[in-house]
C-alpha cells in the first residue's frame, strides 16, 4: 500500500514536473504497474530513437564539476610557482574525476624570489633554511577523501618548504597519498619520503616525476598503478556477475572512485524494451556523444543515470563501457527490474 502510494506521490510529481517545463524527469514504468501506454512500450517494430526518458534537444554540455552532494573521494592538491605542476595536476584531476585543490602562499612568489641564479632570493634562501615554513593563504581541508595526489615542483633537489607547511598541518590518517613532481630534470629524490615523516601519518606510496608534456597514457598508468584504480571494476545483475570491458575515460574513473569504499546497488527499472535505467545516486563527468546503442552496451544518461542495453537505441550518452560475457541479456535484464551492484575488487 505504502509502495503504490509512493509509486502515485512519483508519477504526480513527474507530472507536475513536465508540466511545469521543470527539469526532466525520468519515469520508467515500475515494474509492477499496469501496462504503460509510452510509445516505447508499444509493438511499433523498430525502437524508439528517442527515449521518453530523454528531454528533446537537451545541450550537450562538458564535464560536469561535482557538487558537494556528489563530492570526489580523491583529491589533488599542488603548489606551482610557474604553472608546469598546475597542468599536471590538472591533468590528473580529469584522469581520475578527482577533486583539485591549489596551496597558494600567502605570499605569493614574484619572478625575482624564483630566481635559482642568485643563492640569495627567497625560494633559495627557504630551501636552504629547513626550518622554513611559507605560510599558506587558506586552508584546504581533506575531510571525506580517501586518496590524495600532491604535486610540487623540485626545488634545489627537494620539495619546496611551503609542501612541508602542508604536511605538517593536516592528518593524513586513513589516506593514501601518492606524491608527483615536476622539475626542469631532477627525479623526485627523497622529496616523498621527506615530506611523508613530515606528515608522520596516512599510507604515502612511492612519487614520481613528471615532464610538463607528460603523455595522458604514462599519467593514466601510473594512476592505475596507485590509488584506488588498480583493482577491477565488477558488475553484477542480481547474483550474476558480468565481465565488462570499461571505457578508459573520467566518467568510469569517477565511477571507481564512487564504489572505492564499497558498493554501489543501483536499483535499475526496465525500459523500452531495450534498456534497464537506474540512478546512481551521484553525478559523474559526462562527455555525451550520439551513440547507435548495441546489446551489452553500459552508457551513463543524464550525468547520474546507469544504463545497460539489452537491445539497441540511438542517443546521446557517455560510454561508460561494454559486457563482454555470453550471458542471454534479454533473459537477464527483459523482465522487470534488477538490481546492479558495482564493486572493486
Ligand atoms: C628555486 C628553484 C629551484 C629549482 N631547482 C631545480 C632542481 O634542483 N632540479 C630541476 O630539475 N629543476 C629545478 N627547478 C625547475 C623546476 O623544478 C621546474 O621548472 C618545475 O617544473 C616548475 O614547476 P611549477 O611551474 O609548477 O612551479 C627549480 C626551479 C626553481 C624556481
């Protein structure tokens, strides 16, 4: 009783919804209500190109920053003087679908300071001073992230003494941090193990570094190789776990972020006669291209929507990625709803 009401409360409000020109709404059939007069639903022979779930002309937008409701496990945080560890780290935060966060001194380093000609200026006489400490000009809190990348530029061989500000005024404890550096040619040296017994918790993995040009596949393996991107991403329908080759794009790295601390059961409703739809609680980067849709295919609809095809369609989704098992997807995902559980391992 309590389910059809709630079932009733969705369908007025969806209503209510388009009606008002609101935002769209999607309202797949639930599983158990009387047959749907959606077009979709009706033995028209060829399917729908255009899913009632789907606002007509809806703008192709980029990738989406999360809001604090659909925050990012993981975090980059640097500091640049010059701007190479800038678009390193950024490059990293697209990669991983992770948050990004900039230490900026308080007082902010000029051209003169920089300059490793004369042993005398600021950033020379600070990295020979260990005992400096920059200030930094706000605070960046780590609070709800698992994982942090932390880029800095080498310095005179180390990392800049405004990093060892950082480390000792936050608790990495129950994080893992994974350093990067950029520098005209030095390796990271012991500029890692230095800054982690400065920050004296939290698992610090082993840094590298990185040229200003690094490619995108060196960073995506390294980021496979550290955090949490080294396990699988698995998917299950019910009890029945489906091999899945996944796109290598910041919707799936979102996506692993999103399960990195446990499931995700995203409770999926047929629809269509093509596809099962369900939300996954959070907003992923969509990068929608149109997509001539084939059985096995997994997209991401909307930003927040999980979509696997039993049949085909043809729209604007992001690939997310493909079922590779020989599993009959008509007999596992054509009658009624199902529940999908995402989990790394
Ligand atoms: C004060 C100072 C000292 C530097 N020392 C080194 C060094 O020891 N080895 C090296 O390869 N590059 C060194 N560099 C170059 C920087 O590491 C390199 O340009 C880095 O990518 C700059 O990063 P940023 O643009 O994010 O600040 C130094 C640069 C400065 C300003």
């Amino acid at each position: 009783m309590k389910k059809l009401a709630c079932l009733l409360l969705a369908a007025a409000l969806a209503a209510l919804l388009a009606g008002c020109g609101g935002a769209p709404v999607q309202t797949p059939p639930a599983p158990d209500a009387a047959p749907s007069a959606s077009p979709a639903e009706t033995p028209a022979g060829e399917p729908e190109t255009t899913p009632a779930s789907e606002p007509a002309g809806e703008p192709d937008i980029g990738p989406e920053v999360p809001g604090p409701e659909a925050r990012s496990v993981v975090l980059v945080a640097y500091f640049s003087a010059t701007g190479t560890t800038r678009g390193v780290a950024g490059r990293i935060a697209a990669l991983t679908g992770a948050d990004l966060a900039e230490i900026i001194p308080a007082q902010p380093y000029t051209d003169e300071d920089l300059n490793y000609s004369d042993r005398t200026t600021r950033a020379s006489a600070e990295q020979n001073d260990p005992d400096a400490r920059p200030e930094i000009a706000s605070d960046i809190s780590l609070e709800g992230y698992t994982t942090l990348y932390l880029g800095y530029p080498i310095w005179w061989g180390q990392a800049p003494r405004i990093m060892s500000t950082f480390v000792e005024s936050h608790d990495f404890s129950g994080m893992t941090v994974v350093p990067f550096c950029t520098s005209g040619s030095s390796d990271i040296g012991l500029s890692d193990d230095t800054l982690a017994g400065q920050a004296g918790s939290g698992t610090w993995l082993q840094g590298r570094r990185f040229a200003a040009d690094v490619s995108d596949d060196t960073l995506r393996e390294w980021i496979q190789e550290n955090g949490g991107a080294e396990k699988t991403l698995k998917l299950a329908v019910g009890d029945t776990e489906l091999a899945v080759e996944w796109e290598e794009n910041a919707s799936v790295e979102a996506l692993r972020a999103l399960v990195k601390d446990g499931p995700l059961t995203v409770s999926m409703s047929p629809y269509g006669g093509f596809e099962q739809v369900g939300p996954l609680g959070a907003s992923l980067p969509r990068n929608d291209v149109q997509t001539e849709t084939q059985a096995g295919d997994i997209v991401l609809y909307s930003g927040d929507q999980l979509v696997i095809f039993y049949g085909t369609n043809s729209w604007a989704y992001t690939r997310l990625g493909r079922i590779v098992s020989a599993e009959d997807l008509s007999e596992l995902l054509g009658n009624g709803g199902v529940t999908v559980t995402l989990t790394l391992g």
